[in-house]
C-alpha cells in the first residue's frame, strides 16, 4: 500500500488531503452528475476516493479510472457541501495533470473539436481559461484546463466544439427535456435555463409522487455555465407552445466564466427579435441569481409565471 | 469463487444498471468507515421484481450480496468484506404516497431523507428520525441502521416512526410486514426485526412512514460549565425532570478548542457547553419548557446562558456544534479524523463519566478524541484523529476503542447508539450481547440459510477491525 511517489507528482501533494475526506458522502448533494446518472460512481466522493486510489497504487491508471477525474463541470458545488473543507477540484485538476502526462486524456467533459473546425480561432478568443491552443494538429484543449463551462461549444460557428459527454446539459437533451415536460404536463406554462451555480434544486434524485408534479407550471432545466445557452434552445420550448422561458445566471462578477455577460447579450438581442415579430419581449426573461439563494430564485420564478399569467398563451 | 453471472445480471436489471469496471468496483468498496473491499459487480435494480429475481439467483448461486444506500455507514455496513454484489438501492427512489388523512407515506427505500422531508414540508409535516448525514442517507440505510438524529430525545428513532414494509428475502421472497395502522398486535413485530438488522435480514423494497406536523414555535439555548461533571449532572436532570426537550447536545473542550482553531469562531473555551431546544405549537409552551432547562443548568453552575427564537440565531448558537466535522478535519494536518468508537450510549447519570473516560484513554493511547453527542437520548459520539499513515497509531486506537467499550458495558451502556455495528463496532458487540449472540445466529440462519446477505457483518464480524478488510488509509509498514 506504499505510495507510489515517482508518477502522480501533482496529486501527492493532496495525500494528507485525501486521508482527511471522511468519506461522509456530503458532497453528493447538489452534484449534477450524480444527479443526472445517479451512479455513486459519478459523484464528488467517488473521484476522491480514485484520486486517492490512484496514488496510493490501489487501483490502476485505466481509461475508466481517469473517466471520473475528468468528468467535472467544475460547479464547485461538492467544495460548498463539503463537511471537511477539501478542495476537491483542485485535487481534480491535479490528478488530470499527471493522468495526461501518462497519456490518459479523457475526455470526459472537457470540449474537444471535431475535423470539420474551420480554424476560425474564435473558440481560442472565448475561452476564459485559456484552455484552447492552436497546434499543427488543429485546434487543441488542455484537459487539465478546460472547466468545462461550454462557452466554446456556443461560440463555434461551424459546430465543432463539442462536449460529447454532456450529462444532460447537450441542447438536444435539453431541447427534449423541455418539449417532454411541456407535453405531459396540463398547467405547463414555462421553461426555466438555470446555470448551475444559480440553481439550488430543491430535491436530489429522489423522485416525487405524480400526484405531487402533475400540475407544475413550469420546469427547471440546469444548463451548466449561461455563456453557454444558444438562441435554438431558448426558442425551441416557443414551439411547443410555451408562454415563457426564464434564464438564471450569477450576477455581474460572480461568474467564474464571465459566462452571464454572454447570456445577457443573447437574451436582450432575442427580446430584439420577438419584438420585431410581434411577440412581447417580456416573454424571455434573465435573471441574476447569486450562488445557493435558493429563496431569491423561487421569488424571481413565482414573479415570472405570475407575468406569464397575464400574458396567457401565444396567440 | 470470485465468479458470478454477469449477463444473467444484465438481463435481470438492463445494460444500465450495471457496473463491473474496477474503477467502479473500487469505488464501492468504502463508506464512511476505515473499511475497503471489493466486491465483484455492482447491480442497481429499479423494481421489487428485479430485486427479487437477484436474490432468487444470488441465493441459488451462493452469491453475497450487500444492500446499499447512500454509503454514509461509519463502521462498515455496506463494505462487502466477502466481495459479492452490491445491490445499488438507490435506483428506487420514488415517494410513492402522502397520504395526509391516514397520517402515513409510502417510500421506497432509495428515496433521501432530505428529500422526503422537503417532499413533507408542502404539507407542514416533517419525518423526524432524520440523522445529520440526512442530505445523503437513505431511507433503506436508515431503517436497516435504525438511525437517529439530534431531534430523537423528543420524536424516537427510526424504529419508533416506521409503521410497516415490504422486504425481499435472501430467498427472493417478497413480504409485508408491519402494517398501515398506528398499532398492531399481530403476532411477531417482524418489520422491527428487519430496523437495525444492517442488511443481513432482507431487503427493504417499500416502507411505511409515519410523520408529525412541523412546530410553530422553536427556541434554542446554551449553556458553558467550567466542569464536565456540572454539564453531566445537568443532563441528568433536564432529563429526569420531565422536561421534553427536542434537543440535547453536549459538546466538550476539545470540541470547542477544534472549532476555535481552524474556524476562527471565538467561542468561550470552557469544559463543556449543552445545546438545547424546545419545540411546539404554543409559545407559552415551549417558553416553559426553555425556562425550565435554564434553570436547571444555571442550578449545575451552567454560565452564559441564553436562548433564541430566531433562526439567525439559533443557527449561531449551533454553529459551534455545525463546525465541528470540518474543524476535526482540519485541526492539524497530520492527522486524520477517523471514524472509530464513533458511538455509544451510557444512562443519563454516566454521561459526564463517559466524557472523561473518552479524554483520559485518549491522553493514555497518545491519541486525540472528542466527546460530543445527542446526550438527551443518552447518546455520546467521538473520533479519533490520528496520524494514519503510522502502524503503531491504529494499535493504540485499537486498544483505546477496547478500554472505552469496556468502560460502557462497565456501566450499563450499550455499543451503538444510532451508527450501528458492521465490521469495526463488532468485537464491543459481541462481548456486550455475549449471551444472546446464539438468537441472532439462530435468527439468521432460519431467514438467510445460506448466508448470502451482508455476510461478515454484527455477530459474524471478525473480532480484529484492524485485520478484517484492507484500511482505507496508507499506512506505512
Ligand atoms: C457525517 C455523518 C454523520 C452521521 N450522523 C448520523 C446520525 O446523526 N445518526 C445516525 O443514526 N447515523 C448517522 N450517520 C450514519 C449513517 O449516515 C446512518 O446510519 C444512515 O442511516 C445510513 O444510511 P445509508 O443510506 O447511507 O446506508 P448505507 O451506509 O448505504 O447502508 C447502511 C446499512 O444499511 C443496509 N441497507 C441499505 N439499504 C438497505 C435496504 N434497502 N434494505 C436492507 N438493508 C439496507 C446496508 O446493507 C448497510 O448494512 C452519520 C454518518 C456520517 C457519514
Ligand atoms: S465540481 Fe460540480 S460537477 Fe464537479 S464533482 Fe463537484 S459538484 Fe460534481
Ligand atoms: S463531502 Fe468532503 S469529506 Fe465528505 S466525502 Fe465529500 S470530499 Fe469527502
Ligand atoms: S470555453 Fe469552456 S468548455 Fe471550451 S475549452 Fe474553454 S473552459 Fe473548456
């Protein structure tokens, strides 16, 4: 069981980091992976505990191990939940460093690109950790940078960056998510985008009586990082006979992608657009959300749909 | 050995519900505890006929098999010392029912505490066991640890709040214990067999819960004593007053020193300080009861005193108690915060004994140790923080945990207050219940013949903790 030091020379640092994690499991709570899968597997406590094997020689360096390292929206939300203070992504992106140096590369969530980039260097410009390089193969990410906020996916024009291993936040699924809810449900009024960070669900994975949902007036759909929202997905519930869609970010400086300028600029130039086809622009609403006030957000939601009342339907 | 059908497996519960990579087998070879193991493949059913048709296969193949909720057990329960599968309960995770006029609900057993009481809440109703790791434990972990939380002085423990339950047996035979009603007297109280049992009995598909409407009104207090025997004696006597707190907690200088450290809280370093609380739907009510433990305490030199109905305050007042888990984590970097005698309870009139007896055996074994716990219902927790990398330092937690239940069956106490026995509680267990132990064994036997579920575990536990599964620390030779 003796460490073996030579190989994981960014992750030894946390070795009486990982000791101390009492494996209480906390951090489960808000983690959207775990969430969306529901494999313990797939939660915070599950990468530190491979991080932890991985050093202490206990389990090999294999694609699946370095699956959980590199799946991670970097939300952060399993640091707030923590009972003892660890900082899991941290001890993350260390673990990624010294998996790629032994040529394990993920990708998990981190974006890549696909052959038909046209090498326009616009996803380089947005990317606010400077993850993405121009190389001689094309247009690389360094997955121990990449935090996975989407923000590149949105910016590329012709579609080739991708976070392929998106845990329900593609615009497909979202895209799907929204048109399910809005066709099952009888009171079924609006689509809520929240990024993360806004977003506090208020029930894990445990599912509610139907009796108890049947008659929700609106959904809440986390989309990770709002720099990452596109004016299809937005649009999309419309056709499915929405009243409303509300997007939730962090307020002005509290993004840690500067992803919510972006999202505000999209949705004031979609309010522009319906505008111009006649639909009231109050139909498209953002809101700004510090990190877990979760009253805040239902006060904003129930003040929303109450707008959303005395519109009525889209004509 | 090591052999088990896979695709029979997949079949039974779907491509998705399966694992078998190691990375995966690996990470569900630990809970809360010091323990690891690996079992052989992970099975996440999502219906009782899944479930029942695994244990049909497991028992014919001769397969262990150990239930799983959220994996927050502190002495092992969940490590599958005898590898096996590992049944993933937390794919069923439906509130079936509240059903508010006959004062029940239905839940399978992978639903959240957290969960179902935010579920309640709409209904101003809470389920109140409710242990701290309620963000993360499961109502099926619950019911097999018959957990307990701050508020059981006053609610009970989950044996008081479960009405019935559907469980499937090692056979994979489904049954219906218990019932919908508030009483029953039919026969053996089976479903209250199968609280506590930690999985070795049968798997809990479905349960019936009772619940309590959320009080109006809730006051909290405290109180600093200069001697841990004031604060012992000051429990003893809330208690025996008939007061009906719906909250108890005593926390002990080292306790305080820790949060003080690496919090910054600037709490009053005195030897011990008690938490209360009254809850209730007339204030008058729960002033008296408030008033009644102030001065009680004030009686035992209790200091400092003052209460709050607030909830900015009453949250201020906790937060020493709140803090306490990261601040042990922290509190030095060397060592680690393990979960090792994490819990017992003593008679009222032994708890300050208890606590002294926790600091004298930790000076002794050259270890640290805090006395914390829900002393209301008796109740007393402690860790051991510990440089886990030395050999010797296990030894001495081992011997340290040996001297502290000897202490408590010394004085009438019993192991587990509420965390349950699994692997590393086990040798406390078994001198404790010395002349019982053949029941259990004869219990076992007649439901699980083959001894598949949650094999290794309570009065099957190996006496050595250290020995008995790999530790999931490094440890240097
Ligand atoms: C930080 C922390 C604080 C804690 N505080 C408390 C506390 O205040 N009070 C308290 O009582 N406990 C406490 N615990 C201990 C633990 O959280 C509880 O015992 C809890 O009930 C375990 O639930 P779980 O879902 O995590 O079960 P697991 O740990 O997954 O399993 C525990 C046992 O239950 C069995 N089991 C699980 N599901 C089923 C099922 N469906 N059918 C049959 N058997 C099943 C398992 O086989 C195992 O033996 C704490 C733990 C931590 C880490
Ligand atoms: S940062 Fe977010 S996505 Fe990553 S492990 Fe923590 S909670 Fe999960
Ligand atoms: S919440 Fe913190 S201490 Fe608990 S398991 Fe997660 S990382 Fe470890
Ligand atoms: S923009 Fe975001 S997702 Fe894209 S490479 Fe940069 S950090 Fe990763």
């Amino acid at each position: 069981m003796k460490i073996k030091e030579k190989k994981f020379t960014h992750l030894k640092k946390w070795d009486a980091t990982l000791a101390s994690c009492i494996r209480c499991g906390y951090c489960f709570e808000h983690c959207p992976m775990f969430k969306y899968t529901n494999w313990e597997s797939d939660a915070p406590r599950a990468k530190i505990i491979t991080a932890f094997g991985l050093l202490a020689g206990q389990i090999k360096p294999t694609p699946g191990a370095a699956k959980k390292l590199f799946n991670c929206f970097y939300c952060k939300r399993c640091e707030a939940a923590c009972s003892s203070g660890v900082s899991l992504t941290e001890i993350f992106t260390d673990a990624k460093k010294d998996l790629l140096a032994m040529g394990l590369k993920g990708p998990g969530t981190t974006s890549i690109t696909h052959m038909n980039c046209a090498r326009c260097l616009i996803c380089i410009g947005v990317c606010p950790h400077e993850a993405r390089s121009n190389q001689e193969t094309g247009i690389e990410t360094d997955p121990s940078k990449c935090q996975s906020c989407g923000i590149c996916v949105e910016a590329c024009p012709a579609g080739a960056a991708t976070i392929e291993n998106s845990f329900g936040t593609s615009r497909e699924e979202l895209t799907k998510k929204a048109e399910s809810f809005l066709a099952s449900h009888s009171s079924a009024k609006a689509i809520v985008f929240a990024c993360n960070w806004s977003y506090y669900p208020e029930l894990q994975a445990s599912q509610l009586p139907k009796s108890e949902t049947k008659d929700n007036a609106y959904e809440i759909l986390v989309n990770m990082c709002g720099g990452r929202l596109e004016a299809q997905l937005l649009m999309a519930p419309f056709l499915n006979n929405a009243w409303g869609v509300l997007v939730a970010c962090c307020p002005e400086g509290e993004c840690q992608h500067d992803g919510n300028i972006k999202a505000k600029k999209m949705v004031a130039n979609l309010q522009n657009t319906l505008k111009t086809i006649e639909i009231d622009p109050e139909r498209v609403q953002l809101v700004e959300i510090p990190a877990g006030d979760k009253a805040l957000f239902q006060a904003k939601i129930d003040t929303f749909v109450d707008k959303m009342n005395t519109l009525g339907p889209i004509a | 050995m090591k052999s088990v059908d896979e695709p029979r497996l997949r079949e039974i519960v779907g491509e998705k519900n399966i694992k078998s990579d190691p990375s995966d087998l690996y990470v569900y070879g630990s809970d809360a505890s010091v323990h690891h193991a690996i079992p052989w493949v992970i099975v996440k059913p999502d219906t009782t006929l899944q479930v029942q048709k695994i244990m049909e296969y497991a028992n014919q193949a001769l397969i262990p098999v150990t239930p799983r909720g959220g994996g927050s057990g502190m002495c092992g329960q969940t490590v599958p010392i005898h590898g096996g599968i590992i049944l993933d309960m937390k794919g069923m995770n439906r509130i079936l029912e509240i059903n508010m006029p006959d004062v029940y609900c239905r839940v399978e057993p992978g639903v959240v505490d957290d969960d179902l009481n935010l579920a309640l809440k709409q209904y101003g109703v809470f389920y109140p066991p409710t242990p701290a790791s309620s963000r993360i434990a499961t109502i099926g972990g619950e019911i097999a640890n018959n957990a307990s939380g701050v508020r059981s002085v006053k609610y009970g423990a989950t044996r008081d709040a479960v009405l019935g339950m559907k469980v499937v047996m090692p056979n994979g035979k489904l049954v219906n214990l218990g019932a919908r009603t508030r009483v029953e007297a039919s026969g053996y109280q089976l479903h209250k067999l199968m609280i506590g049992s930690e999985g070795t009995l049968g798997v809990v598909v479905e349960a019936t819960l009772s619940f309590v409407p959320i009080p109006e009104f809730r006051c909290m207090g405290i109180a600093n004593f200069d001697s841990l025997e004031d604060a012992g004696q000051a429990i003893g006597s809330i208690m025996s007053s008939g007061a009906i707190p719906s909250m108890l907690e005593l926390v002990d200088s080292i306790a305080i020193k820790a949060v003080n450290k690496t919090m910054n809280l600037g709490l009053k370093e005195v030897a011990a300080a008690l938490i209360f609380e009254a809850d209730g739907m007339v204030k008058e009510a729960v002033d008296y009861e408030i008033n009644k433990m102030k001065l009680i305490c004030e009686k035992h030199h209790g200091k400092d005193l003052h209460s709050s109905y607030d909830p900015k305050e009453r949250a201020k007042i906790f937060m020493g108690r709140k803090k306490l888990f990261p601040a042990l984590s922290k509190y030095d970097d060397n060592l680690s915060s393990t979960s090792l005698a994490d819990d017992m309870a003593v008679p009222y009139s032994k708890m300050a004994q208890m606590a002294g007896k926790i600091h004298e055996v930790a000076k002794k074994n050259n270890i640290i140790m805090t006395a914390y716990g829900h002393c209301g219902s008796g109740c007393m927790h402690t860790k051991i923080l510990m440089d886990t990398r030395r050999k010797d330092q296990w030894q001495s937690a081992q011997k340290a945990i040996g001297e502290i239940y000897d202490y408590v069956q010394s004085v009438n106490g019993t192991t587990s207050a509420e965390h349950g026995i699994g692997l590393s509680k086990a040798a406390a267990f078994k001198t404790e219940k010395a002349d019982s132990l053949w029941l259990l064994q004869t219990i076992k036997k007649a439901l699980d013949p083959n001894n598949i579920l949650n094999p290794g575990k309570l009065m099957q536990a190996p006496d050595d903790w250290v020995t008995a599964t790999n530790l999931r620390y490094s440890v240097n030779s």
